[in-house]
C-alpha cells in the first residue's frame, strides 16, 4: 500500500517536470546557438552519407561528439522530416521555424523518458531508514524531486537546450546498476555514454579502478586490501569485451575508412582558450582574477608598463587564446596534471573499496575535480557532479550539507546563461523554488540546520550578488564602458562556493579513508 | 515540511505556470487596426495618465470613445494611471497622446505582463492562502494542496496572462471579502467587496449573496439592538468608501450619468458571440434575437435571473453561515451568467472563483466545473493563439487537482452531500470521466478539423452548448446541495469523522 503511494506521487512529479517543461517552452521561441547545433547536425546525418560527417564544415558548428550521438541524431532526423523537412538541409544556416522548434523541444520531453526511468531506479537503491515518516519525508521522494526538478537541467534542457537529461539519464542509471550490483549493465551503458559525449571521459578513471578492483577481484582479504588471487580473468574478459564491441559499434565505420584522426581531431579541439567567454565557476576564474588584480595593482602602483602587458581579452568575446599578465600562464598540460593530482584520492577505493557507494563518491570528486581544474570548462559541467551527488546528500548528514552549497552556488553560476528579460523571472523563480526545497527537505530529513552561520551568510550574498548584477549594474554608468563586470562577480563568487565544496568533499573521502586505516588499528 | 515553506513552494510554482503563459501571445496581438484587450489595457494608460479626469469617460477630441473607449468603474482607471506612472519612467513612448496607439514591442509586452503578475502577487494570491489556511477544513497538507490547486486554475491563468485582462484584481478583492468575513469582521468584508465592485462592475454577480449575507447576520442579531447598529455601519462603510472611489466625479452629476452609462451599454443585444449561456444555447432552436423585441428580451432574462437566484438567497437570508454564503456565491452568479443580459465567457471567472473555494469540500463537482469553464472558453484561447498552454495548463489542474484531493477515491456520498440521492454519485464518477473525454475530443476537433462550409461555427457552438449543459446542471446541484442541507447536528457530527 505505501509502495504504491509513492509511485504514485512518482508519476506526480514527472507528469508535473513535463508538464511545466511544456508550458515554458510553448510561448517562448528563444534561438540560443545550440538550437542551431543539433539542427546543423540533424541536416548533416539526414542528408550526407557517413564519410562526410566528420568532414562537414559548411557551418561553424561542426560535429564534434562521438559516433553514437551522431547515430542518435540520425535516428531523430527521420522523425524531424515530418515535422519540417527544410531543417535537414544543410546550406539552411540559422534555419528556424515553429514546426523545427517543436520538434526539437518535443525531441528533447521525449528522451527525458530514459532520464525518468533512471531517477526512478536510483530511488530504489536509496538507503531508507527504519520508522514511519510521512511520503514527503521519504528519502525516496526527497530524491526523486531533487533529481527531476534540478533546476539546472531544467534550464540548460529545456530552456537553453540540450540533450542533458538523456546523457544523464544514461549516467544515473549506469550508477543505479552498480549501486544494485548488476555490474555488467553499469558497464555496459558507461561505455554507451563515453561514445555519445566524450566529456564523461572525466569520470572514466573512476569507473575504470572501482570496477577493477571490486568486480575483477572477486574476494577481499579480512583488512579489506586486494587478495591477488581472487583476480577473475573471465570477468575482465567480459568487460573488455563489453568495451570494445560498444567502441567498435561506433568508432568502428570510421575506422574502416581510415577517418579515426580526423574524427579525433573535431572531437578534442585543443585551440581553444583556457577559459570559456564566461568563466566557469573554477580554480582558474579566481587564477585570472588574482592576475587582473595583480596587474590593476601593478599598475596603480607603476610597477608595471601598461604598454608592456598583453593586449588581453579575457572575457570580451568568444573562445580566444590569452596570455596570464603577471601570474604565469597555464598551457593544457598543466590542467591536465593538476586534474590528475586532485583526483588522485580516487586510489582510495583501490586501497579500501567501499562499495558502490564509496565508487559514487570518487566519482563526484572526480567530476568536480575536472571541472575545477579542466581546460576550457564550460558552467554546465557542474551538473556532472551535482547530480549523482543527490543520491549522496540524502543518504548522510555531512554529505547533505555539502550538497546545498555545492548546488546553490553551481545553480546560481549557471544564471548568466539566461540574460534576457523574459527569462528573469523564470530562473528566479525555479531557482527559488529548487532551493526552497532542497534546503527545506533536507533539513527535515537530518532534523537540524546543515550549514554553519558563514556557509549561510555566503550563500545569502548570492541574493546581493543577484541583485547587483540584474538591477543596479545596468542601470549604473559603468554598463557601457564595462559591460562584463556582472559577469566576472558571478564567476569569481561563485567559484569561491565550489571550491570549498570541493575542499570539503575531498577532506571527507581522505576522512573515510582515514577512518578505515583507524578501524584497521 | 513545515506549512510555510509548502506553501511558499506552491506559490512559486504557481507563479512560475503564470509567468510561462504569459510568454505567450495575447490578445490581439498583431492585428490592426482594433488589436484586441491587450491594446485597450494599454489604451486607458495613455487616456487617464494624459488627459484631466473629467475626460476620461467622455467622448472628446482626444478621447474616441469607440477606439477602447472607458467601460470599467473608476478604480481601474486609477489603476491603470498607477501602471501609466510606471511606464512613463520605464519609456515614454508607451503613453504617449495618440502616438502610441497600436504600440507593440518586446519590452512592453514584458511591462505589461509584469504589471499582471505583481498585482496577483499582491492582492489575489495572499487571499488564496489566508483562505485555505483559515477559513477551509482538513489536515495541513489539505490545506496546502487547496493553495495549490486554486492557483492552478487554468481559466484564470489563461485569461490574465494570455488575454490579458486584470481579474485578479477584482476576484481576489472580492476573496478578500470574503475571507474577511468569514474571520467575522463584516465592515472590513463588506469595504473589500465595494472596492472590488469599484473595479469591474461585473461583481455585482457576487452582490446580492453579500447583501443578503450581511442583512441576514443583522436580522440574527436582532433589529432592535446590535443588528441595527451592524447595518448602519456597513451602510456608512459601502457609502464612504462608493463616495472616495468615485469622488472626482462626484462633483458634475453629468459625469456620474456618463459614468454609468459607459458601464452599463443597455443598447447591446441579449448575447454578443457564443457564450455558454441559455440565451445563445436557445437560439440554436429558436432565434429568439429576431423574434423578440429587445425590451422583451431585457424584461425576460430579468424574470429569469431573478427566478434563479431567488430560492438561494432566501436561504442565504435565513442562515447566514459560511458554508451557505460560499454556495450562495456560486449560485447567484451561475444563474446570473446563464440568464443574465449581455453576458461575455470571460463571466464565468465569476462563478469559478466561489467555486475554487469549494474545491476541499466537493472536490469532484467543483474540478468538473472548473474544467468545463475553462472548456467553454476554447474559442476564445484558439483566436489568441493560446492552444498549447490550454492545454497544458488543463491537464496540470486535472492531474494535480484529482490526485491531490482525492476527488476520486473518497469521493463518498456523504461528501457529495446529497443525502437521499446516494446512487447518483456513482453515476456521476462515470459521467465525469465521459465529460473529460468529450471536452478532449472536442478541443482537438476543434484545432484539427475544419467545419463544414454551411456551419462556420459548428465548433464554437458545439463548445458553448456542451459547457452550457454542464453549467446548468451544475447549477440545479448546487442549489440542491445549498437548499437541501442536512440539519446542523448531522454536519457537526461529519465534521468530527473527518
């Protein structure tokens, strides 16, 4: 009877997501570029034969995820020749019309189905705890409305448009199969999402050393380090198998034709900047901020030349390359190792596995640890490591707290996305009302407050920053001269939130790893 | 979860559903040279902000009465000086004499919209929460789901934020008024509701339940003693506050007669349109419109209406309760809205708001009616180009509305309060889900299919007809639910059990 009380209220909230996904899409016709993007690569797999489709650059906007997505797109394209079949030409740049725009909003409702059924088999895996609580206490529906009405994908799918909630989707279910135990299956659809989008690359070693060590080594010895003898060949044998058909399934034509390089190429395009025109949230926003200020200071205090430092143009613009004033510059390679090192805590499930869950939480640190250290990291990567967080933060008390700043300050980051002003009061009130609830539900579920007073005070100086950026800077006599100031205060701000939660998360997992050693003794 | 932030929650999904309809089209969007309300809205902005008060309701130079002329009482022509201000600081160009007219832009789309939204934030809206969380029965959650569900009443929605009209003004004063008095205070009650009739002059609907309400609970207070001193200062109250809202025109009895006259165009016809009303629905039999003459048509829709509203007002009169005030409401301006002289279907957000009030103690009629109003109001969202937030927005009140009350599970014959007739409500589950279906099928009929040539209007007709059917039926059953009420003590002990 209570089962079946909360599938109802489950079929509550999705029908509710959609519906509300339904209702901000109808009126509002926006044309961000991605709109453009997935209608440039609907007309190049609809229209080209497959050895074209890597090589295709009539419009800017080239094909650069794996060969699986593009398989997707083309299996959408047949479906978008009934709805308009001028989008599918190429030549139509910056094509649009409201039976395209339908289509692709549709495309997008329709493959939240597969994100759905994902929340839904997280929720089951949900630790839940003895006693009677009330269904909107439950971790279960805790979970399931944090995860379904995150306002993140809310906003980048459904307003700014991507394929989020499909990726993601695939990624919570893949976490939900080993968090049940069905290893293969985690595996299996992993390595489905490496080849549709190549940035969940981020988290591969994670899932790389957990499920070495806890499905290749069937035993462990009493202390919990590897017993080399119960290595399993047969079941590394099934996941290399598992890895490589599913490669070969999408990389496998383009190899054949000898286009690996260029497909390569298109997928990882080192030319661009360390820095997107807005500055993820991350190490290297404060980095540049310490160096503006630095090279400001310099020259307040004539130190510097002003004519000597780099022609920079860190924020103005598109994706260009720049040059670091005072502090010295940071090449790929540096990003790469200083990822690597942040994420090396990972070794930990080596040394002591901890299960599924203990694989979920190096798996956040690494997904934040790339966003934190990547090269050319855009703001919404922070969701890669907000959501599978969620299961996390409604199982333990400490991870909870971390949560509601990490999510609060990467929603708020994700704010600059929007900037006209019909959208204002739509991010401001989803935001509101994602926040109200996380903070409120999970304070019920732990009984007692999860932030410390100066968590609280930074987190309400969001509102201030909110404030200053929207109403006061525009209407100031800075807004022509500097028009990017709002833009840095929300980078710099926010940056300072994920950084601590990142520290703070980090710290944990060290303090399990500690605890272990400690029991161990 | 704490009650506040429940229902903070609920506010701000409401508010979010508002905000997205309102990205949509409105009325009259693109379409010289009359545009449609949106333009008039607009319109009175520039009248009352640019010319001297004793010109806005007549006929000058300056002022064509036939271009969106004045028909509303004087608070909304205050109200839209109060936005005019706004605008003028915003961008001038808005309001400009002459210059402005048929202005359509991003920007003020946005204003007017945001005008909209701030005055429900203010005044509808806390009437809807102080209501559940006062004066509506059941657990907390009940009440939450109550705030949920009234905000999410899709004709609402539809109609000031895709149309573009200013209900929640006037609806939410009168809900004032009604909150207020059920707390008990019945001078302060019967202020908001003048203020509110002062808005449109469409709430006189909702007048004489008031008025008997009122007079009832002086004559229960004796007319020798403290009745009579209650009647003379709600007496006081309605005058003083008639004289302030109308005061600058109080001065030339000639503006006052210009004033009424524009309020109350008597030289308009029975209907205008397809409306869901009895007058419209019995013209397609018989073409009452060129049979009878006008003064016969005015003398028979009064007799009727009066005929209507009569039994439910006596009853109003003799036990004047909360329970018997909110079902007095519905009923006097349903039977005013199917009998009533010049009736439009945006009337009947008239009957709906009482109705949104009865949504915890009759779930089921109650989301029938609301659904078939917001129905019968089709034609009028497909000329606006609002079909997929109809859509949408219907199927979100229905969802939320039967799963969150329960309408359908508990939906037991003593809830339905109609005591002898303990079959019916069986029937009346099947029927409800029929009505849905037809309504749906009807909707897409209606976008899909094209009428055949000789009947261009099959489909809005077939819509006003097939809502009128429910508004009437609807009507007989709260009445009955009204007059036929169990005996105090049987509701007393039903309250226990819940």
């Amino acid at each position: 009877n209570y089962k079946l009380t909360i599938n109802k209220w489950y079929i509550v909230l999705c029908c509710g997501v959609v519906l509300l996904t339904m209702t901000v899409f109808s009126g509002y016709f926006s044309h961000s570029t991605d709109f453009e993007v997935h209608r440039n690569w609907l007309a190049i797999t609809h229209s080209l034969p497959v050895s074209k489709w890597y090589h295709e650059n009539t419009s800017e906007w080239t094909l650069d995820y794996p060969p699986l997505f593009a398989w997707f797109e083309y299996s959408l394209s047949h479906v978008a020749q009934h709805f308009d079949k001028e989008m599918l030409v190429v030549q139509n740049l910056l094509y649009t019309s409201p039976a395209t725009i339908l289509f692709q909003r549709l495309s997008v409702i329709v493959t939240d189905i597969v994100f759905i059924y994902a929340v839904k088999e997280c929720c089951r895996s949900v630790r839940e705890e003895k006693g009677s609580k009330d269904l909107l206490g439950h971790p279960f529906f805790i979970l399931a409305a944090l995860l379904l009405w995150n306002f993140g994908l809310l906003i980048v799918d459904h307003i700014h448009f991507q394929y989020n909630g499909f990726l993601f989707g695939i990624l919570l279910l893949s976490v939900a199969r080993h968090l049940q135990g069905r290893h293969l299956e985690g595996a299996l659809l992993f390595t489905v999402l490496l080849n549709l989008k190549h940035i969940y690359l981020y988290i591969a070693p994670a899932y790389g050393i957990f499920l070495l060590r806890s499905y290749c080594f069937t035993e462990d010895n009493t202390d919990g380090s590897v017993r080399w003898s119960s290595f399993s060949p047969v079941r590394l044998v099934a996941l290399g198998s598992i890895v490589i058909s599913v490669g070969a399934l999408s990389f496998g034509p383009f190899i054949a034709m000898g286009q690996l390089p260029q497909v390569l190429s298109r997928l990882f395009p080192f030319k661009r900047g360390l820095c997107h025109a807005y500055w993820a949230p991350n190490v290297w926003a404060l980095y540049n901020m310490v160096d503006k200020a630095l090279s400001v200071l310099g020259v307040r205090l004539k130190l510097l030349d002003v004519a000597k430092l780099p022609k920079a143009s860190m924020t103005g613009g598109l994706v260009q390359e720049f040059q670091h004033s005072i502090l010295p510059s940071v090449s790929p390679s540096i990003t790469l190792i200083c990822t690597l090192l942040s994420i090396m805590v990972m070794l930990s499930i080596w040394c002591r596995p901890r299960g599924a869950r203990g694989f979920l939480r190096c798996l956040v640190v690494c997904a934040l640890g790339s966003f934190m250290f990547g090269w050319h990291v855009h703001e919404k990567a922070i969701l890669m490591a907000i959501l599978p967080f969620s299961i996390l933060a409604v199982e333990s008390r400490e991870d909870a707290g971390i949560f509601l700043m990490l999510t609060t300050t990467g929603h708020y980051s994700l704010f600059p996305l929007l900037f006209t002003a019909a959208e204002l009061p739509i991010k401001v009130l989803l935001m509101l009302l994602f926040t109200l609830y996380s903070f409120t539900s999970l304070k019920k579920l732990f009984r007692g407050s999860l932030l410390n007073p100066l968590e609280t005070t930074y987190l309400l100086g969001l509102v201030a920053v909110e404030i200053l950026c929207e109403v006061v800077y525009p209407l100031s006599p800075w807004q022509h001269t500097m028009p990017f100031v709002p833009l840095l205060v929300t980078s710099v701000y926010c940056s300072l939130g994920v950084c601590y939660s990142f520290i703070r998360l980090y710290v944990s997992l060290l303090r399990q790893h500690g605890t272990d050693k400690h029991k161990q003794l | 979860m704490e009650n506040w932030s429940l229902v903070s929650i609920c506010v701000l999904f409401g508010l979010t559903a508002r905000w997205a309809v309102s990205l949509n089209s409105y009325s009259g969007a693109g379409k010289p040279p009359m545009f449609g309300d949106y333009e008039a809205q607009r319109h009175w902005q520039e009248v009352t902000y640019n010319l001297p008060v004793h010109e806005w309701y007549f006929n000058t130079t300056d002022n064509n009465l036939n271009y969106w002329g004045l028909d509303y009482p004087p608070l909304t022509a205050y109200h839209s000086l109060l936005c005019a201000h706004v605008a003028k600081l915003i961008n001038p160009d808005w309001v400009e004499l002459h210059a402005s007219r048929g202005h359509e832009s991003y920007g003020h789309k946005l204003f007017m919209r945001a005008t909209v939204l701030v005055a429900d934030l203010l005044i509808y809206i806390p009437a809807v929460v102080l209501y559940s969380f006062y004066l509506s029965e059941g657990s907390n959650k009940k009440k939450v789901c109550t705030v949920l569900c009234i905000l999410l009443y899709p004709g609402l929605i539809l109609i000031d934020y895709g149309h573009f009209q200013y209900n929640s003004i006037s609806l939410g004063l009168a809900l004032w008024g009604v909150v207020v008095l059920g707390l008990g205070w019945d001078v302060l009650g019967s202020l908001a509701f003048v203020l509110s009739l002062n808005y449109k002059q469409m709430e006189l609907y909702h007048s004489l339940p008031f008025f008997c309400y009122l007079l009832g609970k002086c004559f229960k207070q004796g007319l020798a003693g403290r009745g009579l001193f209650l009647l003379v200062k709600i007496a006081v109250t309605v005058l003083v506050t008639f004289a302030l809202c109308w005061l600058p025109f109080l001065s030339d009895p000639g503006q006052i007669l210009q004033v009424v006259h524009r309020l109350f165009p008597v030289g308009r016809g029975l209907f205008e349109d397809k409306v869901a009303n009895t007058w419209c629905s019995l013209n397609v039999l018989i073409k009452i419109k060129t049979i009878l003459s006008t003064d016969t048509q005015l003398y028979i829709s009064l007799t009727t209406t009066l005929l209507a509203i009569l039994p439910s007002s006596i009853k109003l009169l003799m036990k004047p309760t909360l329970w018997q005030f909110k079902l007095a409401l519905v009923n006097s301006s349903l039977a005013f809205f199917l009998f009533s002289f010049q009736v439009h279907e945006k009337s009947i957000l008239l009957p709906a708001l009482p109705v949104c009030l009865l949504l915890n103690d009759l779930p089921l009629p109650a989301i029938w009616f609301l659904q078939a109003s917001t129905f019968s109001m089709l034609p009028l969202f497909l000329k606006d180009g609002l079909l997929v937030p109809y859509v949408v927005t219907s199927l979100a009140f229905l969802f939320f509305s039967i799963y969150l009350l329960s309408a359908l599970e508990h939906c037991s014959e003593d809830k339905l309060r109609l005591g002898p007739y303990r079959q019916l409500y069986r029937i009346g589950w099947a029927l409800f889900y029929f009505s849905i279906t037809a309504m749906a099928g009807l909707s897409f009929m209606s976008v899909a299919l094209a009428p055949p040539a000789q009947l261009p209007d099959l489909f809005p007709l077939l819509v006003s007809v097939f809502s009128y059917l429910h508004f009437l039926g609807l009507l007989l059953y709260f009445n009955i639910v009204q007059i036929a009420e169990p005996p105090q003590s049987v509701r007393k002990n039903q309250k226990k059990s819940n």
